[in-house]
C-alpha cells in the first residue's frame, strides 16, 4: 500500500476540506493527522472557530485513518466534545487512532490539540468500510 499516493488523493479530492484549509500530513492503517490553521473566515460571531471547524478536522483525520487500508469508509455515527476555543492564527492538529475490534464498523478516537498542546475538542467517530477500493 503507498500511504503517500492516498494521502496525496485525500488532500487533492477532498474538496470540502481543501475550502477549509485541512491538510492531511500523515496516514497509516488506522491512523492519521491532519493539520489547520484557524482563519478569520472560520470565526463565529463570538470570535472563536465554528464547531464545525474542529468537527470536520478531526473527522478527514478519521476518514483519512480509514483509507490507508486501501478502501473507502463512511461516517456513521460520532459523539462529539468542544473543551476549549482556540484563536485566529491558532494551528490546530487533530491525531485519529483506530480503536481495536470490527472489520466492517470501526471506531476511532481523534484529539484536536494546539501548538502548546492544548486539548481544543475529543471525538468518537463510528465508520462503515466500504468495499470500494481508492484508486490514487
């Protein structure tokens, strides 16, 4: 499997997150980290990101995680938890970690964090794998 060939695909095809500025830097089976850098235009009308923002950070970092195995995967389920605000100019990564278990649902678990490591928002994102295979 050429991990690079589908992060490079997932960085290119994601369209949503290309318009939102999230850049997946690494992938493995199961694994992934995705990075973004907190823009004027993400700030809500209490200057801090979106929910959203953070949301669709950590879910292309599970998304992503998933598609290293080759196959497409699908967001079925997610429980969701906002802990602090980050700012304008904030760098923000999310890391997503396969749980152990299913074959075709899967769990991962993604942390938003910060520069200084500041935890931002933790998730529990429920997959279905696909048998469609990824082809870079």
């Amino acid at each position: 499997m050429d991990y690079e060939q589908i992060r490079a695909f997932r960085n290119e095809k994601n369209l949503f997150g290309r318009k939102l500025g999230i850049y997946v830097e690494e992938l493995g089976p199961g694994y992934a980290r995705a990075t973004k850098t907190v823009t004027e235009e993400d700030l809500n009308p209490l200057q801090v990101p979106h929910g959203g923002v953070y949301f669709a950070l950590a879910d292309t970092a599970c998304g992503s995680a998933m598609a290293a195995y080759g196959t497409m995967a699908v967001t079925i389920s997610c429980s969701f938890s906002f802990l602090k605000s980050a700012r304008a100019g904030d760098k923000l990564t999310a890391e997503a970690r396969e749980l152990p278990g299913g074959r075709s649902v899967c769990v991962l678990e993604a942390r938003v964090t910060g520069e200084g490591g500041a935890l931002f928002a933790v998730g529990t994102f429920t997959f279905r794998r696909l048998e469609t295979r990824i082809e870079p």
